[in-house]
C-alpha cells in the first residue's frame, strides 16, 4: 500500500496595518515605505492611497474603501465599502459589499502580502482597530507600523505647539463621537484640547467648550486639509470663531464636512502662531506653478518646489521621439565601439537617454565608454551620466552651456590626441554653436541627430482654461522652445501669472510673445531657476506683512489688474 501524499499547507500571507500620517508624504516612516515596496495588495481609503501609491511596488492590486462618513454614522460601526481600482488586479472580482477585514483576510489566506493603509495612526482608527481583531481571530499574522498621528501632526504644521515648558495637561476629543461627560472634563481643564471636528461643527464644538466651563476668551485655532499645500488656518477665541468663519466666507460651503483639527487653551502659542507657523510662510506656499517641460525633466523640479510649498503642475509641451532615419545614429553607436571617438559630448538628459536606449539595444553598456572622453553640459546631464555608470571627464567650470563647454574645452593637439573626431549626440533642432566652436579648435565632428523634439498634444481644456484666466500663480519656463510651444498648445498666460525664465535668451522670447518676465535665473539652471522664483516670493509676502496686507498668491489678485515690472 503506498503512502497517502497530503495537500501541502496553503502559503500564509501577511497584513501591515500602516498609519500613513495626515497627509504629507514626506511623513511616512521608513518601515511605512519599505512594507509598501513589498506588497502585493494595498487597501485605502481614496486619499490614503493618494499619499501611499509612489511607494508601492509596480503592478500591485489597488483598492480603495469608501466609508460611509455621516453625521449619523459612529467610527467603527459601519461598512466601508470597496471599489476596485485595478480591474487587472486579483481583488477585481470582490463584490462591492464586501468589508475591508473580509477582504484583507483573503488576500493573506491567499499568501498575498496586503498593506491596509489608514489617514494618521492605526492605533487611533477603530476600522483598523476591528480589523485587527478579526485578523487575530481567524489566526492571520499582522503586524502595525505606527504613523503620525492627525491629531499631533497637524497643530505642528500649523505652528502650535501642544505642550510648553510648563507641561501643560493635553486632552485629545473627537467632536463626532464625544458624549456630555467627555465635554464636561475636558471643560473643566484649563490644559489644551486639540478637537477632531469638521469645518461646519467647528462652532458647535466650541459652544460645547464654554457651555462646559471654558471662558469665551480663551483663544483656539483652527486648520483644514492639515500638512498639505492646501492647508490653512484661522486664529480666534471660543466666543468668535464662528464669525471668524463666517468673515473667511468659509461657511456655509460645501466643503463644510472636512475634517479640521481645533487647538483650544490659554498656553497652546495660538497668539504666537505668526512666528511659529513654519510651514504656512514658505515662500510658495499654496502657489499653483506651471511647469512646462517634458514630463521625464520635471520631476525633480516638481519636487523642488513642493519643497518652497508650492503646487506644481507639469504640462509637457515637448514630446520626445526617434529620429526620422535612424542609421547616423545607428553608425555613430558602432563608431564608439570600434573607436572611431576620441570624445562624445551630451548637453541634455534626452541625448543621454537615447544614446543609452540605442546601447541597450545593442546589448552594451557602460563599458563600451572605455577609452573614450565624456563630456556633459549641466548638472542633470552629468546626473544622467552617473546613474548610467559614466563619469563625465568635463563639465563646464562656468555657464552651463554649449559656450560655457567651449570654454573648458582643450584645443586638438596631434601630439597628445590620437584621434581627432567627437560624437555630438544632439536634438533635431539643436544650435550650431558647439559644432562650430569644436571646429574651430581643430576638432572633426559628428553631429548625429539622436532624437526629435515635437511639440506636445494640447493639456486638457481646464488646463487650457486655467492658463488663460490666470487660475496658475507661477509659469516656468526653462527654455525658448518651452515658450513657443505652451503659447501654441494653450494660449498666453494671464497677465497676473508670475513669468520666471531660465535665461536671457528664453526671457526675450517671453517678451515677443506679450509676456512680461518677473524672474530669472541668475545662471542657466532649472534649480536656479526654481529657488529665483522662490526668492521672488518670499520678498513679495515680506513686503506685504510689512504693508499690513493680507499674504495672497499673484492668482488671488483682481482679475485684471496691473503688475508692476519687477526688478528681479
């Protein structure tokens, strides 16, 4: 009789219940960002994934929970309801009504490693709390990576501290959940309370404070959409919030049910906000800037400026392709590897990126550089460079341009030269200055067209819309072709829109077209560019703190209105 073969046990899968703070990104921990990079399934509610999504892994099952968030609704009672985000992904046969603890066990008795991300703190969410539970009782391994809490996280942006120096008491309520006796003890506290209400209950929470004991006076702060770039916050007391609200035309609106953290008590800094509040008085904060670039070249400084506070939006109006008739390109690659170069010279990240492409298919690599001299125009271009494995020989000490690399660049010496020939990987409708300037100091050259610039497809008609009505506070533009093409996929932009260009040159195009130039770099840089800009706003909200005027963004100007020429 031979042996019984048993089934081998079903592969285990794993839950991360993971707080992913209030909503900056920047504010996930580093265990948060690994456990993402190693799921196979993300649950979120639609904000939380939002915040979370860059950090995952590619081709991971994405589901979003929409919680029913009613007024009559009590955290942890209700059923958050699924709506499948990737219709490839292996949760794209879950019924609607399926809860989220079902869905999570599921996938981890199916050997998935699911991410179940919550806004703040998992300890502070009774969805999550459930869920746990239930991963507990059905014997499903799960573990919990803490994140910032909402509660904490937003008074810090907002610059009020919760604690002084004399460590005063801090109460924690949730306006939508707290009964009368909650209210009555945190009312007879004279420490801080930091309340979770919404943007319409506000006024309701603070009536509850003084009909507890809290005197009128005693001042409060209050902060929406906390630790984003749309974050704002209004200074006021108990007895006056509401008219503050009302002042701010804030209420009655549609947005009344956003969550809003509340900061109440004598000693919590809301009368030293205007020197604490760091994050609200970054020199862009709440800008909406336009970056016309390709959207491969607007990453990083997409990501500078959100480092000012600003929102960048990225409208590529160059598009990038093959050229025409690849054989020169073709040639010149076999040419690098038979050594027909003494030297290749990039001055964009694109050449890079197309010479690469062509190794690649090709099957070399870096190595296939051995003995040659590289050559690059610009810090991204070097950046391209190292990350393919090459370190540039030469880069301009000064401009960062074609004159700049001529500059530096040594006369062809037979003597120390052996070969007299340079590879010049370029864009169709590149200058002749470099090809020119090489010449002239005795080299031989191959400009190769590598690739194509065309302008980009029309953005879409909001965009389009927003350009010209002035719904953008900041256009950069990093180049001549940058200017020619945003005007003829979208129209000019509205004359309140702040103009910051890369350089002279583009600056001047700027102007041909009926654009008056606020900023500009004060060396061909997008980085420089960017912190010019930067400057730019910085001195123009100093200037108006000093005037007694409200701090606005250029798109909150009347319609209309003249600017001064700016001296920048």
């Amino acid at each position: 009789m031979s042996p019984t073969t048993l089934p081998a046990p079903p592969e285990q899968g794993h839950v991360t219940f993971l707080g992913a703070g209030p909503g900056d990104p920047g504010l996930l921990t580093l265990r948060a960002v690994e456990a993402l990079a190693n799921a196979d399934v993300l649950v979120a509610e639609h904000d939380v994934l939002d915040v979370v999504r860059t950090h995952a892994r590619q081709g991971v099952a994405e589901v979003h929970t929409d919680t029913d968030t009613s007024a009559s609704s009590t955290p942890g009672t209700g059923t958050p309801q699924l709506t499948v985000v990737d219709g490839a992904s292996t949760t794209a046969g879950v019924p609607a009504n399926r809860d989220a603890a079902h869905l999570v066990m599921e996938a981890a008795r199916g050997g998935k490693r699911v991410v179940r991300a919550v806004s703040g703190d998992p300890g502070l969410d009774a969805y999550a709390a459930e869920e746990m539970l239930a991963c507990a009782s059905a014997g499903v391994p799960f573990e919990v990576v803490p994140g910032v809490a909402t509660a904490v996280g937003v008074p810090a942006y907002a610059g009020v501290p919760l604690r002084d120096a004399q460590g005063t008491d801090v109460r924690f309520v949730d306006a939508r959940t707290a009964s009368d006796r909650c209210w009555t003890e945190v009312g007879a506290s004279d420490g801080t309370v930091v309340v979770s209400t919404t943007l319409d209950s506000v006024a309701a929470a603070a009536g509850e404070l003084v009909s507890a004991g809290r005197k009128p006076d005693t001042p409060l702060t209050v902060t929406v959409a906390g630790t984003t770039t749309r974050q704002r916050t209004w200074t006021a007391t108990l007895g006056t919030i509401a008219q503050t609200l009302k002042q701010a035309k804030v209420l009655p609106s549609p947005e009344g049910a956003r969550p809003v953290i509340a900061v109440v008590g004598e000693r919590s800094a809301a009368a030293q906000r205007d020197r604490l509040a760091w994050f609200e008085s970054k020199p862009l904060f709440g800008w909406k800037v336009l970056v016309p670039r390709t959207k491969e070249q607007a990453a990083s400084l997409s990501d500078q400026l959100r480092s000012y506070g600003a929102v960048p939006h990225e409208v590529p109006t160059i598009a990038v392709e093959p050229p025409r008739t690849p054989q020169q390109m073709e040639r010149a690659v076999k040419g690098l590897v038979t050594g027909r170069y003494e030297w290749i010279a990039f001055t964009s990240v694109n050449a890079v990126k197309a010479v690469r492409e062509k190794f690649e298919e090709y099957g070399l690599d870096a190595r296939a550089f051995a003995g040659i001299k590289v050559a690059a125009v610009g810090e991204q271009t070097a950046k391209a460079l190292i990350a393919f494995g090459v370190k540039p020989d030469l880069v301009p000490s000064g401009e960062q341009s074609a004159a700049g690399l001529l500059e530096d660049w040594p006369p062809y010496d037979p003597v120390f030269d052996p070969i007299d020939r340079v590879f010049l990987p370029r864009a169709d409708i590149a200058t002749e200055t470099l090809v020119a300037g090489l010449i002239e100091l005795g080299w031989e050259v191959d400009d190769v067209t590598a690739y194509r610039t065309v302008r980009a497809s029309p953005p879409p008609a909001e965009t389009r819309e927003a350009i010209k009505g002035g719904g953008f506070d900041a256009v950069l533009f990093t180049s001549s072709s940058t200017v020619r093409n945003l005007v003829g996929i979208a129209g000019k932009p509205h004359n309140v829109t702040v103009i910051a260009c890369i350089g002279p040159a583009t600056a001047k195009t700027a102007e041909e077209h009926g654009l008056r130039v606020d900023v500009m770099a004060p060396e061909p840089s997008v980085h420089k560019l960017a912190e010019a800009l930067a400057d730019f706003g910085a001195r123009r909200r100093l200037a108006a703190l000093e005037a007694g005027d409200p701090v606005t963004r250029p798109s909150e100007r009347r319609p209309g209105a003249r600017r001064r020429r700016s001296t920048t």
